[in-house]
C-alpha cells in the first residue's frame, strides 16, 4: 500500500483543474446499459471507483475502453444480469446498475451492499421504487433479485429520514426511462450530478424533464441510443482546492469549478474569510491570514455537502475560536476527528455534532486514511501543520482523486507518494 509523505507549511500558488465528477460518472457508465451502440464520456476520471465498476461493468457484457479523452463504453453481450458479491464488495455505489439492468434485462441479481465506513446506508428506498414500478423483488443468499417483464410508470415517494436518496433517485428515473407511461418521483434528489445523469439520457432519447428540482417526470421510451457526452465537474474536488488554498493561505485558480454548482460551499468559505472570485470558467481563490469559526450543518443539496464536511474541519481547526459541526446525512461520518486529534486538533464530539476548539495551529504526525473524505482532510491538514505527516492507506484518496498528490505538488506543496515497501 502507499502513503504520502507532506512537510507542511507550503503556500499554494498557481493554476489547478478540475477533474470530471465521480459521482456524475458512475451512474452515467451504469446508465450504459440502457444503450444501443457506443457511448462515450467525455472528461470520465481515472479513479479507483471508476476502474472497480468498469471491471464490473465488463462482466455485465460492456466493453470498456479508456480512450485520451475519457471512456467508451459499449454493450455487447446481454446474457448476464449477476452482479456479484466480489465485485459489489469493492465499492457500495456499484448498486447504481440494479436499475438499468431490470429496464434493459427485464431482471437482475445484484448483491446486497453492506455498510461502509461512515455508517449502514441501507437501499429500501431502492426497492420500494422498483417495487412500485411493478418489480417482483426476492432476496437470495445475500442477493437482490428483482425481475419484471416491462416496467409500468407509477407515482413514486424518494424521501427518507436522511433527505432524498441520490442513487435511489439515479436508480429509479434509470429504471423509468423504458418504462411503459408515466413516472413521477416526488422528493427526487436535486444534486447537479443527478442532472448531469438526466441530460445524459435525454439526449439519448429519453424523456425526463424536472431534474434538479423536487418533482421529477419521466415519460417512458421504447429504446435508447448511445451519445458522446461530456461529465460535469467535479464540485468536491474543486471544493477540496479551495479549502487548500486557504489552509495555507495561498492563491490558486481553480479552472473548470462550476461555482453555480457550489454555492453553499463558497458562502461558508466567503464567511469565514476565504477569498473567492469567478474568473473564466473557474475560480480564483486566497485567504486572509485569520479564518473566523462558524457553524455549518451538511445537508442535501443545495445544502453545504457531506462530502467537503471532513476537508472544512481541517479547516476551522485554525480559526481563532469555536466553531460547531453538525452532520445531518450519515451521523458517523467523523472518522477523522481521532487521526486529526495526532495532528494536535482539538474536536469534541457529541452525536451527529462536533465542537471545533480552533487551536490556531496543526502539528505534523503519522496518521490513517479511514475514508475518501477523511483522507483528503488529512491532506489538507498535513500541507497546514508544523513539520512532516505521514498518511497510510491513501488507497482510500485514489478511489475518488484523480493524482491529488501530482496537482497539489505542481501547486507548489512538498507531498510525495512512495510505497510502503519502500
């Protein structure tokens, strides 16, 4: 396994861009199934997540290419509708393909997906979706099986004690789109990559309009066909640069950020004293030396993000004074706070809510990625601290970071990769 190896307290200067997202492409390679001929998406990121569902994906019958510009997917055979337990094991958003299979297969048998890191997140949702668009659903040695000979279009509730669902949403409106009639998702998931997921199969010949908003409709179509497309930016990573840029109080423009997609992300940083200005196609961000403390609360979108909740508190770590951090979407979602702690950070928790005592400074130490999030929250917190911090099991920032360690070296850090054998 690697590590990464940061002597912190490099200012970051320079020009970054952005990869395309991860959470808009993955639905949309699984989205794939649903297409006659070839498919290809532009700007496809060549993270861990993606390679485990193209392996995946190929067992299904795609032919998988990685081309200069992104990916081309193809489907060539339609025989086999087994999404095993060893594939689906590797990465829980593999469960994206249970839609498009049934409306593409008329069944399909996908392993239950278990908890992960930051807690159970179960897929009744999921289910109850197909369910009401007239699937027969079985469970069988820890597998889903969900058959039905064509779909019929239904009115269908998404909401869940956490918010909308966004792959029940990406599953559901999949399913929907060669379903005979109507479908109408009521609390559909509003994030950009559920309508990034939408303009992909519309322009396919899919009939969806309301994406982004709460009430989505889906008139269903008889077949689809395969388009070149281009994925959005990724609104996690250009968040994680931004917060970069401020924890060591320097200046980076961030080519590619879509701010319109980040607009809770950059009124809490503007608040509590990161500079950012829109500038051609991206943003230009710096700090003043003094971050102030705030509260935020992760919520769905347009919400502030869960996934950037881990990055903001490496962050607010040296404001000048006590900030509060409240995790509405997976509760446990802190698996940070005690590698952070070795970093010299001073977090309470207490529930769903972390007390930030802003200590001013970090202090480098060995410490271990336990999640996607977490680990670029360490990063973050290593290119701030006081000497050298040693970070294993980075496999967990690959699976969502496309080269993190190449752009945030040619940004001027002192952040190397070297192998654990080494």
């Amino acid at each position: 396994m690697d590590k990464f190896i940061i002597q912190g307290g490099r200012r970051l200067r320079g020009e970054v861009a952005v990869s395309g997202a991860k959470n808009a492409t993955l639905p949309i390679m699984a989205a794939c199934l649903l297409a006659d001929g070839d498919c290809r998406l532009l700007g496809a990121p060549d993270v861990t997540d993606v390679r485990h569902l193209s392996v995946l994906l190929e067992e299904l019958g795609v032919e998988v290419r990685r081309e200069e510009e992104g990916l081309c997917l193809r489907v060539i055979n339609r025989e086999n509708s087994h999404a095993r337990y060893d594939l689906v094991r590797k990465m829980r958003a593999s469960v994206c393909v249970l839609g498009p299979l049934l409306a593409a297969r008329g069944c399909a048998r996908v392993a239950m997906p278990g908890g992960c890191a930051i807690g159970p997140r179960p897929i009744d949702i999921h289910l109850r979706g197909l369910e009401a668009l007239g699937a027969e659903i079985d469970l069988k040695s820890g597998d889903i099986i969900v058959k039905a000979k064509r779909l019929k279009g239904a009115e269908i509730f998404l909401g869940g004690p956490f918010g909308s669902t966004v792959t029940g949403t990406a599953n559901i409106m999949m399913a929907a789109t060669l379903a005979e009639g109507r479908t109408v998702i009521e609390c559909a998931a509003c994030e950009p990559e559920i309508v990034d997921l939408a303009n992909f199969l519309n322009a396919m010949g899919a009939r969806i309009t309301g994406a982004g908003a709460p009430r989505m409709t889906i008139e269903g179509v008889d077949n689809l066909q395969g388009i070149t497309h281009r994925v959005i930016p990724d609104r996690i990573e250009a968040g994680t640069f931004m917060i970069a840029a401020a924890i060591t109080n320097g200046e980076v423009k961030i080519s590619g950020a879509r701010l319109d997609h980040m607009m809770a992300v950059v009124d809490k940083l503007r608040q509590i004293g990161v500079i950012i200005e829109a500038d051609d196609g991206g943003a230009i961000v710096s700090s003043r030396r003094g971050i102030t403390p705030s509260d935020v609360t992760t919520q769905p979108y347009p919400g502030f993000p869960t996934d950037l909740q881990a990055q903001l508190m490496a962050l607010l770590c040296l404001a000048g004074g006590n900030s509060i951090v409240t995790e509405k979407i997976y509760p446990d979602r802190f698996m940070h706070i005690s590698e952070m702690a070795r970093m010299g950070a001073n977090i309470r928790k207490e529930g769903p809510t972390a007390l930030v005592l802003g200590a001013g400074r970090l202090v480098g130490a060995p410490v271990m990625a336990g999640d996607l999030r977490a680990s670029a929250a360490l990063v973050l917190a290593g290119l701030a601290a006081e000497g050298t911090t040693t970070i294993s099991r980075v496999y967990h920032i690959d699976r969502g970071y496309e080269r993190i360690e190449e752009k945030l070296a040619a940004l001027g850090a002192d952040i190397k990769r070297i192998s654990e054998k080494e």
